[in-house]
C-alpha cells in the first residue's frame, strides 16, 4: 500500500541506442497487471501505486523511441512486498462522572489500534494507576475498569502497551475526563462538544485559518464560560491521515495518500471554570475524487477515433484554464474554457515558435489544469502518438 516514486532516467536507465540517439518514452500502461496505478514522464521517471492491500509482483509496458521513427518496448516488474511490522496504538479518550467507575467493553483501547500486517493485537502491559490516582484494571482484550480517585476532577491518564504476538510492539496514553454533571455540587457545567463535517479532496491538504470556520463554532457551554480545544500536533486520524488542532479551534488535515472516503478523529474542549471541566466530539473529514478524469493517451491522426484529448468532466468548471508544455518545459498549447468541442487539444501549437502544420511532434507532454474554483491544480503527463 506504498507508492513508488523513481527519478530520471528511471526505466531508461539501462536502455541503450546503438546510433548513440537520446530515448525517451512515448507511450506505456497507465494501469498495470494487477491493477496498479502508473505515472511515466518521457525521461523515464514513474511513479506507481499498488492496488489496495496487493502483495506480490506487478508488470507494466513502456514504448522508447529513439526520435528517428525506431521503437522497441520493454516490461518492468514490480515486487510489492509486505512493509512495516510494527503495529500502531493510538491514543485514547474517554470521560466518567466524578466518583463513578467507568466500565469499558472490549475492544476498549484497541478499537483504533491498527497492525500493518493483519495481525491480532492484545495488550500485554499498562499502568495500574493512573497520574491522578485513578486506579486501572485492563484486560488483554482491550477492555477495561477505572476507578477515579476519590472527588477528583482531574484529567486522569495512564498508558498500555499493545503487541501483534510477535515480538513487535507499540505504546499508546489514554486520557480520562473526569466531569461534574450538569447541576452539581461543584457549580460548573462541562462544556458541549458537537460533532464537525468537513470535506477535502483527495491528495489535499485542508487548512483552516478562520476560527469562526473552526471546530468550536458549534459547541457551547451552559455556564457561557471560555471554551478552547485541547491542542495537538500531528495526530493520526483513523484512516492514517494526520490533523493538529489550535487552542482557537482552527485545524489542518492532510489525509492519507490515495485514500478517498471519511476519515474521523475525536477532538476534546474544555472551559475556564472552576473546576475546569470537558468534552469531547467526533470531527468527521470526507475525502473526494478528484472532480475530472483525465486521459493519458490520444491519436490525432485524422481517422475519427481518439483525435482529441478528452477531460471528462471539464465543463463542470467553465473558468477552467489548460495549458500544455513540452519535456524542456516549453508552453506549447494553452486555452481557457477547456470544453471537449470548440475548445479542445487536438496535437496543434498554439504557443511559441510554430512551423508548419502547427502539430507537435508525438511523445510525452506535461499538463496543468486549473478548473478555476479555487481548488487544487490537476497536473500529470499527455501521450501523443498518431
């Protein structure tokens, strides 16, 4: 499930022309034998990214040309092999009322703990009293008992270590709310904690500056005290992406490479009372597909079949603008309201210096599209070949 990214000359690192002519690649399989993904530049650097959970050997074809009407093709395999062992703990949260003994069933602390390997995970260690003297009984199930200290309202912690039955192991901190139920003898309410929805696409880094955008925006506190989140930097999500969250609320998430879905993370707040009190609440991140789908690949020959390069999905974005360059980096093609029609790439030079039929020669071209929302650019490479 770890993307591959090799530098040029990459592939054509032991391609040889006996002319001494300089190779580049004009075509290859964007998707491989087991349904991989690959992306190949001219130059022969690629990136490759196996499909969900595959283990074993991957194959993908490249065409080199020597840019004298000679062609020779080549496979290249992949061994995709079983990576970190380690499993993953990660911390948790949890609140009881004050004096009440919380009961937790399995799989307790292990319910967010992942192994990369599949493996069944028990926790084999912990603290049996708490930093706050809260007392800890907790099973190799995940499940566990803890007694807060008598009429404390502190946030209690203690750690556990989990272990894949093989040796390899991961520590993780569980941290107890200790709160005074609404109306108490104490005279402060906890704070009102409500679960977020936010979105992102994939690949992309979701940064919230404003805090009236933040976390806090919909929660409360009955007694109109302070709130603030509790901070944290570079957390794991469930689904591996990584979220800090600011005292104001405000928050950055990067999600996962290549996962599209809802990923989740429980955040906590707390208000300035006396006792200060807490809550906590789910943050929930939809992570999209990208909006368009590009093709790789078109034959601009004239026979009425691929002629034109194709951006499905395009005219969802009308302000979009495209623009085409060539492996030295020259623009070569560039339009604003790419539409699949009127305006659309047909191997012609608009840029630059043109001769004759205005046509670019065949090979790799690098593209960047703006779809002009605001959202991140789309880039990747173009094969023209007629």
């Amino acid at each position: 499930d770890t993307p591959l990214g090799v530098t040029s000359p990459g592939v054509l690192a032991n391609d040889l022309d006996l002319d001494g002519d300089n190779l580049t690649i004009i075509a290859h399989d964007s998707i491989t034998v087991s349904g991989g993904i690959v992306e190949l530049d001219p130059n022969g650097g690629f990136s490759y990214t196996p499909p969900n959970g595959f283990e074993g050997d991957d194959t993908f074809t490249y065409v080199i040309t020597d840019g004298k009407g000679g062609t020779d093709t080549a496979s290249v395999n992949i061994a995709v092999i079983r990576g970190a062992t380690d499993p993953v703990a990660n911390n948790d949260v949890y609140a009881t009322n004050k004096n009440t003994v919380l009961i937790i069933e399995a799989p307790g602390v292990l319910e967010n703990d992942t192994d990369p390997n599949g493996d069944v995970l028990s926790v084999i260690g912990y603290d049996n009293t708490g930093a706050q003297g809260g007392t800890v009984e907790l099973n190799t199930d995940g499940s566990f008992t803890y007694t807060p200290a008598t009429d404390s309202i502190n946030t209690d912690t203690f750690t556990y270590i989990v272990s894949d039955g093989k040796g390899n192991m991961d520590t993780a901190l569980v941290s107890i709310h200790i709160i005074v139920p609404p109306g108490g003898a104490d005279g402060n309410s906890p704070p009102i904690a409500v679960a977020d929805t936010v979105m992102t696409d994939l690949d992309l880094e979701l940064v919230v500056t404003d805090p009236q955008e933040g976390i806090l925006v919909n929660d409360s506190d009955p007694d109109g005290d302070k709130i603030t989140a509790l901070e944290v930097s570079n957390a794991i999500t469930d689904q591996g992406g990584s979220i800090s969250i600011n005292a104001d609320g405000t928050f950055s998430y990067s999600p996962r490479q290549g996962f599209v879905g809802v990923d989740t993370y429980e955040y906590t707040i707390c208000d300035d009372g006396e006792p200060q009190l807490c809550d906590s609440a789910i943050i929930s991140i939809e992570v999209k597909e990208l909006p368009v789908k590009v093709f790789d690949a078109f034959s601009p020959n004239g026979d009425g079949i691929n002629d034109s390069w194709v951006i499905q999905g395009i005219t969802q974005f009308p302000n979009n603008h495209v623009q085409i360059f060539n492996r030295w980096g020259n623009l070569v093609y560039q339009v604003r309201g790419y539409d699949n029609t009127a305006n659309v790439w047909q191997g012609q030079s608009t840029e630059g210096i043109v001769f004759g039929k205005n046509e670019v020669p065949d090979g790799g071209y690098f593209y960047v599209i703006n779809l002009g929302d605001g959202s991140k650019r789309i880039s990747g490479f173009v094969v023209v070949r007629r």
